[in-house]
C-alpha cells in the first residue's frame, strides 16, 4: 500500500481544491504566477455584456428560445445578454462574426440547423470549418407545420404529393437555404420520387414572411416552425396538412402528423443550441451547461416554451455535437 504523505494531499495528486485552500492559509500573493488569477476568472466569468447572435430573422421558435433564454441567464448571472438578428448569406455572415470572436465566452451563437447541420451542404466552399466551432449544448426542439392558403385544394399529404408528382416544374413552396423546412421538404419530394432541382422554391429570410406568402396563396405549401404557425392557423389564416414531428402537437392535437399520412421519413427535430468560438474554454462550456439545465427545468420557462410550440430538448457538448456530425451526414446525401 503506497504511504499516505505527510502533506495531507496522498496520492491523490494535487488538486483545485487544494490549491484554494493553500490559498486562503498564504495569501494569492504567495501562489504560482498565474494560478489564483485563472481561478478568479473561472469564478467570475460573466463578469461583462454576453452577444448571442442568431443567423436568422426575429420570430421563429430558435429565435424566441433564444431571447428566452437570454432573459433566464441576464436574471441569473446579473450581466446584459443580447441577442443579435443577423439573417442573410445563409447565416454565413453571422458565423463569421462567432468565429472571428475572441473565445472568452462574450460573443456566442444561438445554432439551429440552418447555420450548423445543413450549413456545408447548402454552401460550398465555407470560410470555416463547421466542426471547428465549440458546441454548448442543445437546449430546445420544435415541430414544423406543412401548412397550404385556406383556399387550397390540398386537403392531405396525399394530395400534395400528387400535385407535386403531376406538376413539379410549377410547384411553389418556401425556402430558408439552409433551413429546418428546407430538410423536411426534401425529404418528402425523395420519399415520393420527385427530384427537387424541377420544384420552384420561394427564398424567404424570415418566419413571419413565410407566413404572409402562404395565407396571401402566392406559394402552394409553406413550412413554417411552430412558434409562427401556431397563432395563424388557429386564427384560419392557413389550413395545416400535417407536423412533420413523431407526435401530435399539444396545441393542436386535431393535426395529424405526417407519419400518420405514411411519410414517417420526413419527420425532423428543429433544434436550437448554443455554440461558441473555436477553442472555448471548457469551465465556460460547464458553466453554461450548469446553468441551461437549470433553466430546461424551471417550470415558467417549460410553460412558455411550449407557448411557442416548442419543448425543452437537452444535450451536452459531446452529444449535441455528434448529433451535427450525423444530421451533416445526412443532409450531405439529401443535397448531394
């Protein structure tokens, strides 16, 4: 058996706890260079403003997460936290700004798929690595409506995959880039048979416009996130086909699912995580982790959430980003 030193410490190896006891019994002054100002600053940080910028426009289940979770922590860590709108360039530009940021912790990004797990696929030759940045955690999940004008003839799934077998090359329908809608509805034309580059996809910056172009008629189908289709077809501004989710949402339980249509294929989580710069310190990575799933459990938050059509969806770093790495993978295939 190895003899326990004299020291107190034994085998065990010196560790944090050690030092900060040392500390308070000879002073920081007395401490290695360096040591006790890296110990200050873990247990400081935030100590000033937080940026999360998001790639999108304001509206979407991401973006209202986002500011959600913005006003939890600006409560909790008694700092400012803004969250940026950067829509445009398929979220490169706001990518840009997240990995030309200083990785301390103050400029982060609120990352659905769009600026993350369909980004490569979408835009060719990146300025960055997609994997390069640090990925926080996963914090929400919302279901995505395939929604038609109230006047459509499309009553079903079937109808719309007819319309669409029939008539590809006039086939309206809105498209994001590199988006959430853009996924489910390329899963669909696969799952049917149609190839995509006929269809004539409607660009669109924003959920909100996503909204008017479908109730105006002027696109046969929108996909539109929860948050934002949730008050305009209860209010019959649109008619819902389906949720492309595995379960009926809450809020509108009378809506099928697409999986009960037959199209259990095109069903598709739209995320929201948090990211940071390449080479984010890990003890900024733990202590945003600590505290989302401190929120992802207060019952406020999980109420308004589920407002917007949205639920708390959690992983780590570790798993948040391997679940990228497969969704990239996947969306690689879709986009060819």
């Amino acid at each position: 058996m190895a003899q326990r030193r004299r020291d107190g410490i034994g085998s065990r190896g010196v560790t944090r706890r050690d030092v900060l006891k040392l500390g308070a019994a000879i002073g920081p002054s007395l401490l290695l260079p360096g040591w006790s100002e890296r110990v200050l600053a873990q247990d400081a940080y935030p100590t000033r403003a937080i940026d999360i910028l998001y790639g999108f426009g304001a509206g979407s289940s991401g973006d209202l997460t986002t500011r959600l979770t913005a006003a939890y922590l600006r409560k909790k860590w008694n700092v400012a936290i803004n969250v940026i709108n950067k829509p445009g360039g398929n979220t490169v530009p706001a990518n840009l700004d997240l990995y030309n940021a200083k990785p301390d912790g103050y400029t982060l990004m609120g990352d659905p798929p769009g600026s993350s797990s369909m980004l490569a696929a979408v835009v060719k030759n990146l300025p960055f690595k997609v994997m390069d940045r640090t990925f926080i955690a996963m914090i929400g999940a919302a279901g995505m409506f395939l929604i038609v004008p109230p006047t459509s003839p499309l009553k079903t799934v079937k109808d719309l995959a007819d319309e669409l077998k029939r008539n590809p090359e006039q086939f309206t329908w809105t498209s994001q880039g590199a988006a959430t809608g853009d996924l489910i509805f390329r899963k669909f034309a696969q799952a049917i048979g149609v190839d995509i580059s006929k269809t004539k996809p409607v660009i669109v910056r924003s959920a909100p416009e996503i909204a008017t172009l479908t109730a105006g008629g002027q696109v046969k189908v929108g996909l539109l996130v929860s948050a934002t289709a949730l008050p305009i077809i209860q209010g019959g501004l649109v008619r819902p086909l389906a949720l492309a989710l595995p379960k009926r949402s809450p809020s509108l339980p009378d809506v099928p699912t697409a999986a009960e249509h037959g199209y259990p294929t095109i069903s598709t989580l739209s995320f929201l995580g948090i990211s940071g710069p390449p080479k984010l310190p890990s003890h900024i990575v733990d202590k945003w982790n600590v505290a989302l799933q401190e929120m992802l459990k207060d019952p406020e938050i999980i109420s308004q959430l589920n407002k917007i059509g949205s639920i708390p969806f959690y992983m780590n770093s570790r798993d948040f980003r391997q679940y990228i790495m497969d969704e990239a993978e996947l969306v690689e295939k879709l986009y060819g």
